[in-house]
C-alpha cells in the first residue's frame, strides 16, 4: 500500500481489511480487500484517456457508471470481462480475467453468508494476488497519450519550469504495464531526445546549480515509483551509455542499484568514471556500496588521477585514504612526475592543492614541487600561478614548504614562495 501510492478511497478499503484481519473478521477482510482491488482499478480508467478503440460515446458511459456509486463495481468488473479487440480496455491474458472473477465470487460468499468457509488463507492469497498482478492493469493504448502529456508538460508555452511532475508519474504508475516499462523508456528516451538532443548533457549545469528541473529528474522520479520501476529504469539505462552517464552524474548515490553487475560496474571505473564531471561523487559511491573488489583498489585509483575534472574535496580524500588512494597519488603525482605534465598539471592544479590541504606537505611533495617549478625549466605555468598563490594566501603551508626545503638542503624556487 505504501509504495502503490493509491488513491486515498481505494487506500481506505485497504486499510479496513487489515483492521478486520487482525480482529479475525476474515469474510469481511476478504470482502472489503476485493472492492478495494476494484477500486484501484476504477481509479486507474478514469484517470486515463481514452483508448483508441473505445468509441467516444461508449467511453463516456463507461466513465459515468464508474462515477456512479450504485453501478461503479459492477461496470468496473465489466471492463475487465472484455476480450473483443473493439471493445478491450485492459491487454491482460484470459488466466488473469478468470483469476479476477474467482475472486468476485469468493467475495460474493464472504457477503452473502454462503456455506463455502473463508478463512485468514484467504484473505492473505487474495492480497498475493493484488500485489502480484495490480501492475498488469494498464488501460490499452494509454502509452501513447502519457507520452503526448509529459511532451506537453515540459512545453513552456503550457507550463512553467520545474512544475511538479506528481500527477504524470501517478498516471505512469497506474497505466504502464510492468511487462512495458522498458518499451516506455525507449520511448520516452527519444521523445526527449527529439526535444532537446542534448539533454543528458545537463548535468554540467546541474552539479553547478543544483537545478533539477530537466528530463534527467523525471528519470529519477520514475525510479522512485516502486521496486519494480527502479529495477526496469536502471536496466533500460544501463544499455544507452549516453543516458546513465548523464544520469549518474547528476545522482551518484543511484550506483548503488548496480550490486548485481560486476562487470558492468568494473567497465563504469575502468573506461568511463575517469571521464565524468562527477567522477569522485560516483568513485565514493561506489566504494560506499562495496562494489568494487579490494584487489582492484590501487588500479581504480590509478585510472582516476587524470580525471577530466578535478573537483575532488578534502572529504573525498580522507574517505578514499582508506582505501589506498595516497600511496597511488603521490607515486603517480610526485614520484613517477605526473604534476611536470604540461596538461595534467595546469588542468589538476585544484586536485593537487586540495591533496595538499588535507594531507599536508612531506619531503616527496617538496622536493618534486622546487625541481618542477625551477625558474630555469619549461613547468605548467597555470599549475604554477595557482600553487604560487595557494602557499601566499596560506602562510602556515608556506612556512612549512620552506622547513622541509631547509632540512633537505635546497633553496626554496621563488616561484612558489616569492611575496
């Protein structure tokens, strides 16, 4: 009940059958179970459009007996009797239509005081029963008219920036079959593709802004539907690369849902983290959920330290120290030279920096810093300015880079410590 996110009527229902259950009420349980059931469905034709294959007129008198309290079971039962093509309204299997109608009459026992004996057994299979199929009850053709709706819904000339998505997702939930999720994600992919081609793009301007208002937060609001939702999501956007890049980066705590894949998570570190505006966010994640093998901690760290971008925080290095990460950057960084690098080094100056900040300065980053930065060599010269002025606005740093230069027994560059 609590992830359906039922209309409050049909919640009502429900929660009646729990309060007779408990009381040993079991016919009543079962009774006010099944009219609840019916009622969700009820709720979910007249909160879709009309199928393609519904005359209007005939649609309209559908609508008016479910609105009407003496007719709305019986003409919400009829609807799930039809098989004609002409007619259908829900694409369910006939097994399914009988089940409904065997437990149509197991409530007609429990209402009628029949001899058939109904007992707490039955109560809790006819909940098995809803909670298993609840979901196969999409209103036939809906696919197309949800997807007119949310095009419309992220049209400005309709509505404003950012309008709550609330009613839409209430509408998916109720008229996608489990069995479409996947096809309607494929859909929905290109329809926001044709809007704007660009779109997992945003999330450039998203880690900046924190705005959320674009396509990528409607993905996120389908994944918090229910279990089922967030399992078929993933999936589908785990096969276009472009999108769960794009979606990963605006929420990495979503990688999570990748417990199961240990190759699809050792492809995300090795080729494509490296390259993400959010790399340590996800690389944290990842590390979070135990999802990467102690073995591979040095070569994931190796992989990561020419990100595209260096956002790296003091906090992301006292997590990732645990793991590894100093050992790998200072070989990789001040051993091995990588900050003599003209484009790793003007490009990481923040990332050295930071590293600076939290783990303070050692006679490896001293003594590779005063032979990189000597005034008689070719250095990165953007790395050089921002570390000239990190050591002048931080007196403390740069009282101790000239401590270790005197215990080494070389002459500070003025490059970084001149005034």
């Amino acid at each position: 009940m609590e992830k359906q996110n039922i209309d409050s009527e049909s919640l009502s229902l429900f929660t009646e059958s729990i309060v007779c259950y408990k009381a040993g009420a079991y016919r009543a349980s079962l009774l006010t179970s099944f009219m609840g059931f019916l009622s969700v469905i009820r709720w979910k034709i007249l909160n879709s459009s009309k199928p393609d294959n519904i005359h209007e007129g005939e649609w309209e008198r559908i609508v008016s007996n479910l609105r009407n309290d003496d007719r709305w079971d019986t003409e919400t039962l009829e609807c799930i009797k039809r098989t004609d093509a002409r007619k259908v309204i829900f694409s369910i299997s006939d097994d399914l239509r009988r089940q409904v109608f065997y437990w149509k009459d197991r409530r007609n026992d429990s209402a009628h005081s029949k001899r058939n004996k109904i007992d707490y057994a039955h109560v809790e299979t006819l909940w098995l029963f809803i909670s298993s199929n609840m979901g196969k009850f999409a209103v036939n053709g809906n696919m197309d008219s949800i997807l007119l709706k949310i095009k419309r819904h992220y049209d400005i000339a309709y509505n404003s920036k950012g309008k709550p998505t609330d009613q839409l997702i209430n509408e998916i939930m109720h008229s996608i079959e489990e069995s479409e999720i996947e096809t309607f994600c494929g859909r929905l992919h290109q329809l926001f593709l044709e809007e704007d081609r660009h779109y997992c793009d945003d999330f450039m301007i998203l880690v900046s802004s924190d705005d959320e208002s674009t396509f990528l937060h409607f993905w996120n609001d389908l994944i918090h539907i229910n279990e089922t939702w967030e399992r078929s999501v993933f999936n589908y956007m785990k096969t276009n690369e472009y999108l769960f890049d794009g979606f990963i980066n605006v929420y990495p705590h979503k990688v999570g849902l990748l417990y199961s894949d240990s190759e699809f998570i050792r492809n995300l570190w090795y080729e494509r983290i490296p390259s993400y505006i959010n790399c340590y966010s996800v690389l944290s994640e990842l590390f979070r959920h135990n999802l990467i093998e102690k073995s591979e901690h040095r070569e994931v760290f190796q992989r990561v330290i020419n990100p595209k971008y260096d956002n790296i925080t003091e906090e992301d290095i006292r997590f990732f120290v645990q793991f590894g990460f100093s050992v790998v950057f200072e070989k990789s960084v001040f051993t091995e030279r990588l900050i003599d690098d003209f484009g790793w080094g003007n490009a990481n100056y923040r990332l050295v920096i930071t590293y600076i900040k939290e783990k303070g300065l050692n006679e490896l980053m001293v003594s590779t810093l005063n032979s990189v930065f000597d005034k008689y060599k070719y250095f990165p010269n953007t790395a050089q300015v921002n570390l000239h002025s990190f050591f002048n606005e931080n007196q403390e740093y740069k009282d101790k880079y000239i401590e270790i230069c005197s215990e080494l027994g070389v002459t500070p560059t003025d490059l970084l410590i001149s005034n």
